[in-house]
C-alpha cells in the first residue's frame, strides 16, 4: 500500500485520525515523558504529536515506505528517530517510560501478541505508561477488535488501567506500569496534591 501513497491511508488529512491522536496524547497522565516508544508509527501523526510531550521518542515501522515517510514527517523534531524494525523480533535496548502500541496489536496471533506484551514489561519501567488505542470494528486482516485488546490487556497483572475511553470506533486505554514495590503509580490529581 505505502509503495502507491505515502499515506494510504489518510492519516494527516482524517479528522477521525487527528482527533483520535489528540485524544491519545491527552490521555498520558505525565506532562513530560523522558523516552517513549511507539512500533509501527505508519506515517509518523501520532509521532509527532508525542514529541511535543516527550524528551526522545524512538519510533518504528516494518515499512521502508512508512518510514521514509515518517522520517521526513519528523525531520524538524531532534528529539525524534525513526527506525525500520519488526516487533517483536527486532525490540530496541534500553527502558522507555512510555510506550505506546497503537492500532498495531490486532495483527498480531496469539503467540506474537504475548511476546509483544513480555517485551513490553521488560521495557517499560516501573510507574511507566502504556497506552494502546486500536480500531472497534472487524476487517479481515485483524485478528481481534479494539475491545478484545482492552479484555486481553485486563489480564496482564504488572499493570493497572488509569483510563479507558471507548467509541464505537475506537478503544483507547492508558495503563501504568506498577512501581517496583507493587503498589500503584500516582493519578495526575495525586501527583500535584489535589487528593
């Protein structure tokens, strides 16, 4: 598809896309985020808009031709890179205190979706964030819908939900990584003394 447009799907032109973009980096509980990490970024939207909120962002596509694309999409941000790696085969070194997984993980079968998640917690630090937002209706080359992630993400005990907004579009979740002893990271109200 990417070798007939460089945005075949109409990412930066949708209103649908940038309202949900928006609506994901509104979700993140962290004013700033230190290092996030966003697989299969497309064409780089949503790239974009969490570089204004993060110090680096390592974003990657399995598509050479979504990454020239977000490459140049974000050329003007230092702060961003742009990769051409698989998850989970090809996982970046290192920790991220956000990772964001989006409208990326119904392609995946089961036993690549849990590699995906162990990486994910091996990644994500403790008090970290992972946010996920995936498409809510069939297609034929998704192997489950938004609120199946949401159900397979309510298993996972390293995390605790913090947000869960859902369309029928669309489901986006914010989970926090548990801290180290355990107990649960601080809400937005928490963290500035408001509770």
């Amino acid at each position: 598809m990417y070798r007939g447009a460089a945005d075949p799907w109409h990412l930066a032109e949708r209103w649908y896309e940038r309202r949900k973009y928006d609506l994901t980096v509104a979700a993140l509980p962290q004013e700033r985020y230190r290092r996030a990490f966003e697989p299969a970024c497309s064409v780089g939207e949503l790239t974009r808009r969490l570089a204004a909120r993060c110090d680096t962002v390592l974003a990657c596509d399995r598509v050479a031709g979504a990454v020239r694309t977000a490459q140049q999409r974000t050329s003007d941000l230092p702060q961003v890179t742009v990769r051409q790696m698989t998850v989970p085969a090809q996982w970046p070194e290192g920790t991220f205190d956000l990772i964001v997984l989006s409208e990326v993980l119904y392609y995946l079968d089961s036993a690549t979706l849990q590699s995906v998640l162990d990486h994910t917690v091996a990644a994500l630090e403790p008090g970290g964030t992972l946010a996920t937002v995936h498409w809510n209706h069939p297609v034929d080359e998704h192997l489950c819908r938004g609120s199946d992630i949401a159900e397979i993400l309510a298993g996972l005990p390293w995390v605790r939900l913090l947000a869960d907004h859902r369309e029928d579009d669309f489901v986006l979740q914010i989970h926090q990584r548990l801290r180290a002893d355990g107990g649960r990271p601080a809400t937005p109200a928490e963290q500035e003394g408001l509770v």
